[in-house]
C-alpha cells in the first residue's frame, strides 16, 4: 500500500453567535481516489460512491473521528449495495454494488439503510432503518433525525463529468431563535444557485454563518486509501477449519483473492494458508 494522494479536509465549525454548528469537506480528492480504485465505475457511479464517502465523513466529524463509522445502502436502484467505511485515522475507503440499469436513480426504496459505529474498545453499535424517498442525503438526514434526535441539514454535491463534489452538514443548535433559523434554511436552498467550483471551506463557512463569522474551527485529514494487507487477509482466512482451507484450492494453482475496496489482488498458495501463525 502506497502513500496516500487523495487528502482531503473536514472543516467543523461553529458560528460566532453559537446558534449553529456545520461541518464542509471538498470531496473531489475522494472523487479522484474512487475513479482509480474503481475503474468498472461510470462516472455516475463514482459520484454516488462519493456522496456516501461525504455523507459518512461529515457524520463522523459529529464525534471529531473518534471511533470508526461504517454506513451501508442496500436498496432497488442502481445501486444495489453502497459501502464507506471511516476510520479514526481519517483513512476511509468505499464500495458499490451494481444493480440494475433500468431501475433509474441510484439509490431507492424499498431497502435498508445501516450504519455500524465502533469504539475506541471496539464494541461496534449497529442501528437499521428502511430507506425512505429521496438519494443519499435523505437517508441520513432520516436517520440523524430517527436514531440521534437530531434535526440536521445534509447537502451533498458532485459533477460526473468534472469531479468537483463536496458537501455540507449543518445543525442548529436549540436555542437558535427562529428568524435566525429562518434565514439558515433559505441560505442552504439558495445555495443550489452557487457553482460547485465556488463552495470552498472558506466560502461556505461565509454562506452559513451569514457574515456573522466562525468562533472554532478545527479541521481533520482524510485519506482515500485502502486497510488491505496480505497478512491480515491471511490471518482471517486461517480462521476456518483445515478442511475448509483445502477446499479453497484446486490442484496446484494459487487462490488469487481480490480486495472489494481498492481492488488489489492477492495471491495465496496453499503453503501460505495452511502453515500456522507464528
């Protein structure tokens, strides 16, 4: 595994009157990760799988990338099955399951929306909720409002045909007072005005706040790489039983095993599988 060249940025900010909190990330590095790692992908695909990328890692910029963060779409559209996978690291990688052509947009009910969280122990959360109308950006803006109580704003963009993509996560806080949530709302309609190339952090820090500046900001790293490796492949597949490991081989010929994420091949002979740890 190489060094990482898709770095990005979560901005999470919080406005200077205190009434409102958001998070921004400049997508298109992920953009760029999702194209070389997933070249079946027509760029329509890629930028679904990069919706689910922003989507999980503004999530995951809620709780400042303290535990890992998995979300899964499985629905009837022509997805049919979305992976990204978060880590505290700010490593996070993704995958997407074509369905079929005809079934028109990308991501649709009926389905399962699936989001598991992991602590720093280890101890993972899962929380499970049907798919409701609406692409990426509905289904966790749902289960932000179903599962944690609370009310947030998700917007996510991405242009197939140039790569730019981004998304902005904003939450009120309760005391906002209502002329000024008024105007929060209408900012972010408004926003589906201002070109995808203009919405930098600096930019839309501006646009939510609406001149009235940031107090905290704090921004973290994230990677679009691959966790793959041979030996913690190794180490899962000697976990079934020594017949079962036999079975995998047929003659002499090596098992080439393909990572779903990134797509590098590994092969592994029969030696390799069967010796013990050491």
């Amino acid at each position: 595994m190489g060094d990482p060249i898709h770095q990005s940025l979560v901005l999470k900010a919080l406005t200077r009157d205190r009434f409102i909190r958001f998070s921004s990330l400049d997508a298109s590095p992920l953009w760029d990760g999702v194209r070389r790692g997933h070249p079946h992908l027509d760029p329509e695909a890629c930028a679904c799988l990069t919706g689910l990328l922003s989507a999980t890692a503004l999530f995951q910029g809620r709780t400042a990338f303290e535990e890992r963060l998995q979300i899964l779409v499985k629905g009837s559209g022509r997805a049919k099955a979305v992976v990204a996978d978060c880590w505290p690291d700010g490593t996070i990688r993704g995958v997407l399951d074509l369905g079929a052509v005809e079934a028109g947009d990308w991501v649709a009910a009926p389905g399962l929306l699936q989001v598991m969280r992991s602590n720093a122990t280890g101890q993972p959360y899962i929380g499970n909720l049907p798919l409701v109308a609406g692409g990426i950006q509905a289904q966790v803006e749902y289960y932000l409002q179903q599962s944690e109580q609370i009310q947030a704003s998700l917007t996510l963009w991405c242009d197939p045909g140039t790569g730019e993509a981004g998304g902005l996560l904003v939450e009120p806080l309760p005391d906002c007072p209502p002329a000024r949530l008024e105007r929060l709302v209408q900012a972010i309609e408004d926003l589906e005005v201002v070109p995808y190339w203009e919405r930098t952090a600096e930019f839309l820090a501006s646009w939510v706040s609406q001149g009235e500046g940031i107090e905290e900001s704090v921004a973290t790293e994230l990677f679009y790489r691959c966790r793959c490796t041979r030996e913690a492949l190794l180490e899962a597949l000697r976990r079934f039983p020594a017949e079962q490991r036999e079975d995998l081989f047929k003659g002499n010929d090596p098992l080439e095993v393909r990572c779903d994420y990134c797509g590098t091949l590994y092969p592994i002979s029969r030696d390799d599988l069967m010796a013990e740890e050491a």
